[in-house]
C-alpha cells in the first residue's frame, strides 16, 4: 500500500530557451531546445517519492519511446507504476517557452493522458492511500473517481477550470495559484471556504496562504533565491505537501508544517531548469528547511 497515490497527466516536455514569452502573432527565436520527461502528475509523483512517501502513479503513457522515457524517469526516481495503463494514443506533449528570467508558458497537448481511466487496481490502489493527489490535465470524470475513492483528497485545480460542486464536495484539500484561486471562486481567497472545508494557495515568491474553516488564515512567507526555470515549482509544491502530510499520524494534519517544507521545495526547484530534474530530495529540502523556518 502507497502512502501517496498520484493520479494524473505524463507528458514529454519539450523546452524552448528564450529570452522572453512571445507576444500573440510573434515568432521570437529560441537559443536552445530540449526534451525531457514532465507532465502535472508525473512531475508530482517524483516529488511526493523524492520527499520521502512511498508513492504510486496512475496514468496513462503511449507505447512509445516518451513513454519509456517517463517510465525510466519515474522508476528513477522510486514511484510505483503498476497501476500506470499503456495507451493507444501517443504519450502526451507539452510545449514550454522558458525566458531569460525564469518565467514559462505553456502548452499541452493531452494524447494518452485523455484516455485515462481508474481500472479495479487502481481503484483499490487509492482506497488504501493515506493521501491522494490529482490536477486536471487529464478527464474530469477520472479525477471525481478517484475523489469519490480516497480518504484524504487534494486536488491541484490547475489548468485552470471551472469546477462542479460534486466533485469539490470530496476535496479535503484544494491547492491553487491566484490565477485558479480567481477561476473558482472570485478574488476573495476566502471565498474557496464556501466550496472546499480547506485550501492552499500559493503566491509564487511571496509564499502561500493557508485558508481553513476551522482555523485563522496562515501566512507564510516566500523564500527569496535567484530564479532559473519556474517549471515544475508548482509540482513540487504538491508533490512535497501530499508526501509531508502522509508522514504525519495526528487528524487534522499540521498544514503549517507541511506547506513550509513544500514551498522550501519549490525554492529549491526553480534554481534548476526542466520538470523533473529540478525536483529536489528530502535531505536538500529539509536542510533547507532548518536554515529558513526553524
């Protein structure tokens, strides 16, 4: 049994250096590219397993050489894939403008990640985490499937979209940027406690809020480093949170805890370019950790 079960998007992340994030209509040069594995969920399933979880992966990767490429990738790093499927389509792709000062956009072009289904073993598989993630790169009905299957569930609303009241009625968690924050409920932050008992969001370098119906707001300052690439920050943030609040034994858990270590994470992530490979281990998190809160 997985303490974190990731269920989510596997994409091949192909990375264009520029200088800046081209404006609608132009064609701006790139001064490198490089392709590499990545996707929400993958992405976060190293990070959950990089922070010290036991963790599994439920996805869906083509037959192809990006799947073996994300295969490797996520074995390297110790994620479960026996609940990962093979698909038909082709593994998914995403397409990612990185500018000189670190900030990205992107791209994704779903493929196999649109044939995601939760199989009987997978089903199992989240029945008996301790904490299950998931984001929406892949079909909404596979993420209220797995909601309406876990015990403790945080949903990483991102792309952003608009969400249905029946699958926010099985998050125990939400977990947001300021853009998807807006995109659920309006720019009161406060306003996600009308539709979530509980919510994360993070404000890039000024740290994250914490939103609860049951406690006061929580601030916690951001951590302040030279940025490289801000791919995957987000990623790691989750990934860092679900395998920090697994470890933990009290109910409610301490979201304190867990979103300094997770935002110390994604700090350190950004000082490293590409998805996956910028995704830190436990003892440079919690190093790191030591040096800013404690």
């Amino acid at each position: 049994m997985a303490e974190v079960v990731v269920v989510g998007s596997a994409n091949v992340d192909l990375v264009l250096a520029v200088q800046r994030i081209p404006r609608p209509g132009e064609t701006l040069l790139a001064s490198d590219l490089t392709r590499g594995p990545g996707g929400k969920g993958a992405n976060q399933a190293v990070a959950a397993a990089r922070a010290g979880a036991s963790t599994s992966f439920v996805a869906s990767l083509g037959a192809d050489d990006g799947g073996a490429l994300l295969r490797e990738a996520l074995e390297s790093s110790g994620v479960d894939l026996s609940l990962v499927s093979t698909s038909g389509s082709p593994t998914g792709t995403a397409i990612i403008t990185v500018a000189a000062d670190g900030e990205n956009s992107i791209v994704v072009a779903p493929s196999a990640n649109a044939d995601l289904k939760l199989s009987a073993e997978a089903s199992t598989g989240i029945s008996q985490a301790k904490i299950v993630l998931s984001q929406l790169e892949i079909p909404l009905s596979t993420v209220q499937a797995a909601a309406e299957e876990s015990a403790y569930f945080i949903l990483n609303a991102a792309p952003a979209t608009d969400l249905s009241d029946e699958l926010l009625a099985h998050v125990d968690l939400l977990v947001v940027n300021e853009t998807e924050a807006e995109a659920i409920a309006g720019k009161d932050f406060n306003d996600l406690l009308t539709r979530v008992p509980a919510a994360v969001v993070t404000l890039g370098a000024d740290g994250a809020v914490i939103l609860s119906r049951d406690a006061a707001e929580i601030r916690i300052p951001g951590v302040s480093v030279e940025v490289v690439d801000t791919t995957a920050a987000g990623d790691t943030f989750c990934g860092v949170l679900a395998a920090t609040l697994a470890a933990e034994s009290t109910t409610p858990r301490d979201l304190t805890n867990a979103v300094r270590r997770a935002n110390v994470a994604a700090s350190l992530s950004v000082q490293t370019a590409g998805a996956i490979p910028s995704v830190p281990h436990g003892e440079a998190i919690d190093a790191r950790l030591a040096e800013v809160y404690l």
